[in-house]
C-alpha cells in the first residue's frame, strides 16, 4: 500500500487583486476556482483562497464545440469545470 499526502496550496488575495486575476495565474479556470472555494460573491482582499491540486489544459471555447466534444462527455465537462453552462469565450479545463 503507498501512501500519498495531499498538499494543499493557498493564496491570500492582494490589494487590487480579483478572483480572474489569481485563477488565470496558477491556470485554473474561475468558475472552478469560485466554486472550490464556495464563493457567492467576488472576495475581498485579505481571503485566503485554496488552490485546487488538480492541474489540467485551458482552453478558451469557439463556436460549434459541445461539453462531449471537450472532455469526451457531457458528465465528464460538467465534473471538471463545475458548471453545467457552456458558452463561447468561456475558460475550461479540457
């Protein structure tokens, strides 16, 4: 039996920092980064946010893609990205 830790990462927001800014820096899409953190609501300076460990491909969606066409099912996009809502422009994780 191996045993593996899980190392969690945190970042605390700056001043004049957003939830897109530090989403786009450590490459998770914001939608997924509100959603692991249980945000309703953009976070104030100060908020220590948890990073997901999970690291996959950005991807910005064109016209004509569907959820199965990204991520092989529609389950499988709505798992990853935490949304059921697919729209052009959108930041996903393939």
């Amino acid at each position: 039996m191996k045993l593996e830790l899980e190392q969690k990462t945190y970042y605390r927001l700056k001043k004049g920092q957003s939830l897109a800014d530090v989403a786009n820096a450590y490459g998770v899409p914001p939608r997924v980064l509100a959603a692991f953190n249980e945000l309703k609501e953009e976070p104030r300076e100060g908020r220590v946010l948890e990073l997901p460990a999970e690291r996959r491909n950005l991807y910005v969606v064109r016209g004509g893609e569907s959820k199965a066409m990204l991520c092989g099912s529609d389950e499988n996009f709505e798992e990853r990205n935490r949304t059921k809502l697919l729209y052009i422009g959108q930041i996903v994780w393939l």
